[in-house]
C-alpha cells in the first residue's frame, strides 16, 4: 500500500508547497530577482544532471529522485516566467479591437520566450533520458506540459475563473489577453480527456502484478494528472483556490502595488 499512498502523498505536497515558495519568491522586492533567478537555474542544472543520473534507475527511489528531479526542471520556467525574466517580446496590453486570430497573434508574442523554453527544457528531458528504463521524469515533464497548454488555451478562451487580481505587478498587461465567461467549448473536450487518461494512469498502477517501481512511477503521473485536472475545474467552479495558499500571504509582507496568486498553470 505504501507504494501508491507515499507518492500520492509526496505529489500533493509537493503540488502545494512548491506552488507556496514560488509565490512567496514572486512577492518578494524587485532586487531579489536576480538572486532568485540565479539559485533556480543552478537547481536546473541539478536537475537535469539527476534526470540522467536515474534514467537507468528502477528501484523505488529512482522513481522518486526522477519526479523530483522533473519538477525541479519544471519549477525553473515557472519562476523564469513569472519574474518576468522569460516571458516574450511583447509587453503591452492587448491592442482594443483586436479579436480572433489577430488577438491570438498578439498573446502568443506575450509567451514567445517561454513557450521556446519549454520546447528547449522538453528537448532536454528526452534526450538525457532517452533509451532509459526510468520514464518517471519524462512522463512528469510531459503531463505537465500538456495540462499547461490546455489550461493556457481555456484562459484565452474564456473561463470563470481568471485570477487577473494575483498577477504581479510587471506581468498586468497578460489580463487583456485573457476573457472571462462560465467556460468554452475546449474546456470539456479537455477534461474528458484528461481525466480518460488519468483513469488509464491509476488502473496501470493498481494492476495485480505490477513492480514496485512501476506502481510507483504511475502513481506519480495519476496524482500529477488529477491535481492538473483538479486545475482546471478551479477554472470553472466558484471555488476559493487561492485559499490553499493563504499561508504564503501570512508569513511575508507584500511589496507595494504587486499581488500575487496561484495561477501556476495559467502561464
């Protein structure tokens, strides 16, 4: 049993606290950055060192260090992006009146930069863990990518939820790209599907017979998909997400005129 509660456990929190530090460096003063900025890409470097450390690796601690080690790489386009450092070439407001794919056109060059550091830290994981026997790492990188670009697209789209008010100061301009209305035609095609896949995920890791470390390993992708899914129905639904994270708010002081929220896979 503790094959599949220790890393549904260790995925939560992880889930939670990683998305309460980022935060809390987010909120911190502009001067911070840098050091901020330069400690996250030592971590990456870390990281990836350690996604190919383990690509071999199949004991249960293998899967373990490989989903960290994912995260790790994963946690440095979060923090690159949100301290404005990769963002994209465009830094201004939607322009009035632009609409459909000229509107499209305008919030792709917002996230330019960084949808090409996805694609560059994706290429990164595949090739260091290429022809390994430890996929946990790969597969982590890989639902999360998936799940931001759909949450991305839902935000373009229209949802409920918009989380505008939590945008740091320096990224403001990224709420005129977003709309708001109760939800739009992507948002259930990609809920089904997503959760089709978590379905599949979760009968792979409680199947009779399975290795320790496999049941490991898609425990891990199962949680990190439902947690994604659980994402996107924050979207929709009149939920407080932000209140999982009140604790962050607590214990630091905000800078003047920068508020910051949960929107981790809003991009």
């Amino acid at each position: 049993m503790s094959q599949y509660v220790l890393p549904m456990l260790y995925t939560v929190f992880l889930w939670w606290f990683s998305t309460g530090v980022i935060l809390y460096l987010n909120g911190q003063p502009r001067w911070t950055f840098r050091w901020t900025m330069g400690s996250a890409t030592l971590l990456l470097a870390l990281a990836l060192l350690g996604l190919y450390a383990t690509r071999n690796d199949e004991r249960v601690t293998g899967a373990y260090l490989s989903f960290t080690c994912a995260l790790m790489v994963w946690a440095w386009q979060e923090i690159a992006f949100l301290l404005g450092y990769v963002t994209g070439p465009r830094r201004t407001p939607c322009p009035p009146g632009a609409r459909g794919w000229r509107r499209a056109g305008f919030a792709l060059q917002t996230l330019l930069h960084h949808e090409f550091a996805l694609v560059v830290l994706g290429a990164a994981v595949v090739a260091l863990t290429w022809n390994g026997s430890n996929p946990t790492g790969l597969l982590t990188f890989a639902i999360l990518w998936v799940m931001r670009q759909s949450a991305k697209l839902n935000v373009f789209l229209g949802v409920r939820n918009l989380n505008e008010d939590f945008l740091p100061a320096h990224l403001k301009y990224l709420q005129t790209y977003f709309t708001r209305k109760p939800m739009n035609a992507l948002f259930p095609a990609a809920v089904a599907a997503s959760t089709w896949l978590a379905v599949l995920l979760w009968q792979a890791a409680l199947a009779d017979g399975a290795r320790s470390f496999d049941a490991t390993a898609l425990t891990f992708a199962a949680t990190l998909l439902s947690l994604a899914i659980l994402e996107h129905w924050f979207l929709v639904l009149p939920l407080p997400s932000e209140a999982l994270w009140t604790w962050v708010r607590r214990s630091r002081a905000l800078v003047p005129g920068e508020r910051v929220g949960p929107d981790r896979l809003q991009g």
